[in-house]
C-alpha cells in the first residue's frame, strides 16, 4: 500500500534554483556562465563584521540557545537603525529575530491567519510568498499588475475584488519589479486595510538598496502591520540565514510560543554577524553603489538589444523585461539564452502564472564586470557578431 503524501507539499518548484542548477551542471562541465540569475549579492558580510564574528568564536561564549525574540542587543540595534535611517521610532520589544525572511513569513502567516484565509497580494510578485502560504492552507488570492500602478497593489485593486481578502503582501522595492510604492499609496492602501480589519504584511527586505526613489516603512504608517526585513540583500549575508520582524502588539505572544516550537531561535552566530553588521554602513554603501554601476550598464545596453520595456527600476537590483517582441515562451527563452550564450537569468513565469510568459529578470547583484560581458554575449547571440 503506498504511504501518503501530504498536499502541503505539493507546491510547484522555485524556478530560479532550476536555473541555478542548470548553470552549475554547465560549469562542471566546462562552460563559462554569467550568472545574472540569482538575487544574492556576490559580497560577503561586511569585513568589520566578519572579523568581530572571529574574535566572537575564538572567545569563551558557548554561543548556546538565546530567547525566541533573540538576543536584546540585537534588538535594540534594530530599534536604533529604523530611528537613525528612517526617523521612526519601533520599540525593541516590537522586534522578532527570525531564521532569514523565510521563517519570518512562515511565522507572520500562522500568526495573522486561520487556515481558509486569503491574502491579496500582486502578480508579477515573489513566488514563495504564494507558495508558503498554499502549504499553510491559506489561499493566495494572486492580482495582475502593470506599469498602470508601477507594478504595485492598490486600493483601488482591493475595491474590485468580489470580497475583501483577510490580508494583504506588498514588497517595495519589489522582487522581480525593482519598483518602489509612492509613499501617498502606500498610506492610502495601509489606512484602508486598518480600517477594513486587513493584516498588511510589508516586504521590506530590499530597503537600503535604492535609486533615488524614497521607501515608506509600514510600521510607520499602520499599528497592525507586520514588517519583514532580512540580512540577506542590503547587508549581504545571504548564508547567514538571519532576518527579523516588526510586530503589532496583538501578535507578540503568539509569535514568541510559535518561534519557540517550531525554532526555538535563529542561530546565535547569526545573530552576532549581524549586530556586527549594523555597524558597518560605510562598506555596505559600497555595495549599493556598485549595484547603481551595474544598473546603469543594463539599462544602457539592453534596449539595444531589444530588451526595451522595462518595470520601473527603483529599488532592489532587478530588472525586469518584457520579451514579446522576441518570445512568448520565457521558460524557453532562457534556456536557449543559458545554453547557447552561457548567460543565466529567470524567466518571468517563476513570479507571474498570468503574464510571465513574455517576461524575464535580470539581476545585477553581481559584479561590473559581469553585467558587461553578459551584455557583450547577449549582442553576440542576439545579431551573430
């Protein structure tokens, strides 16, 4: 008798690891690829941080279990960054360290919803978002968005739904967009929610890494928003698995007794790297700089390559093209691109089942050098010269 499979597990895969794994099985087998796949910053942990991290482990610090939440330091740094970089006062107690954003969402989901639920949130849009949330018995309540509302949900989205969802996700800047929310829209959809009895969750892992455009933290405009931030993107700790959560106070029980069983905590040398981290602006700043570098080459060379339509570029180190002039197939489209050009990006249909067929991501979290020579192989596959 065979055994049973939960449908819990039963969500479709996260296209970009395909690709990854498509590009390493070309590089073991000899081929040079440039990865513009990936959204993962090709630095490390800030170097200050690393080294206070070694003085960390060569110390006496059994560096054991710490409270759910985290240890205090940590989150007291944090309360000190939103106060220093955004002029928003978040109390310490209201910040929840987290096993990178992952769990973060893991843990904001079980705690804002019953299993029936639905959520609203936009597509094109990060797929685990969905994912998670069908695992978890919630259902995602997916809505098409375009260069009309920058790729953002809006009110006015809300209003035109049969029935208002329970919650709601934003990212701004947004993955796989890179737009960033007006800051009068974003207001204007928080007070609705709160008025409406609407959980907003507010994605707001790429904050830091912008182009000129201003991001509006959640806490500061809602009471009842759950913020969820990370160390992976801005601070480039990817590996480190180290995220964390703004809270409402209706939420702070709850997620600490979940944490607890399910986590008990993230990883206490995580959480040192990244109280480090927060230390270690003037290196990080480096890095966004770069990313700007690296955008300005893509957005110059792109269009010339027939790439010419693009999401607004705000924030993040996305781009995000439309591709209908050359394919309707995007899957197709970026194997050929990985096989006959050894250049890797994401198709489209990992973050958008509507519209993603005729869209693809690049992203320039690499290095300068990178973003040119796919550019240059890019030309090469594109006109044969």
């Amino acid at each position: 008798m065979p055994f049973k499979v939960a449908a819990r597990g039963v969500v479709p895969p996260f296209i970009v690891m395909d690709v990854m794994r498509d590009a390493a099985a070309l590089e073991a087998a000899g081929r040079s690829i440039v990865h513009l796949e990936v959204g993962q910053p090709s630095t490390g942990m800030p170097k200050k941080a690393a080294a206070r991290v070694a003085e960390l482990l060569a110390g006496t610090d059994p560096l054991g279990y710490t409270v759910a939440a985290g240890i205090p330091a940590l989150s007291a740094r944090i309360s000190r960054y939103y106060a220093d970089e955004y002029a928003v006062n978040i109390p310490a107690d209201r910040i929840f360290g987290t096993i990178g954003s992952s769990a973060a969402f893991v843990l904001a989901f079980l705690t804002a919803f019953e299993a029936g639920d639905r959520v609203a949130l936009a597509s094109p849009g990060y797929p685990a978002y969905r994912h998670i949330l069908k695992s978890l018995g919630i259902t995602p309540e997916l809505i098409a968005v375009d260069a009309g509302s920058r790729y953002q949900l809006t009110v006015d989205h809300l209003k035109k739904l049969p029935k208002l969802p329970h919650g709601v996700i934003l990212a701004s800047p947004a993955n796989p967009t890179g737009s960033i929310m007006p800051a009068d829209a974003f207001k204007e959809l928080a007070r609705f929610c709160d008025r409406n009895g609407i959980r907003l969750i507010s994605d707001e892992i790429y904050h830091g890494i912008t182009y000129g455009p201003k991001v509006t933290v959640a806490a500061s405009v809602s009471g009842s928003a759950i913020v969820v931030n990370s160390f992976s993107k801005y601070f480039s700790m990817t590996g480190w698995r180290m995220g964390w959560l703004v809270i409402p106070e209706d939420l702070k029980r709850p997620m600490e007794c979940l944490a607890q069983n399910l986590f008990i905590s993230a990883p206490t040398v995580a959480q040192y790297g990244a109280l480090f981290a927060l230390d270690c602006k003037d290196e990080l700043e480096v890095n966004v700089a770069r990313y700007a570098r690296n955008r300005d080459v893509l957005l110059e060379h792109l269009p010339e390559l027939g790439f010419g339509k693009f999401a607004p570029a705000d924030g993040a180190f996305y781009i995000y093209a439309d591709i209908s002039n050359m394919s309707d197939d995007s899957m197709d489209f970026c194997r050929r691109l990985l096989h006959e050009a050894g250049v890797a990006i994401t198709p489209g249909i990992d973050f958008d089942p509507f519209h993603g067929r005729r869209f693809v991501r690049f992203s320039f979290a690499g290095s300068t050098a990178d973003m040119q020579e796919a550019c240059a192989r890019l030309k090469t596959w594109r006109t044969g010269k």
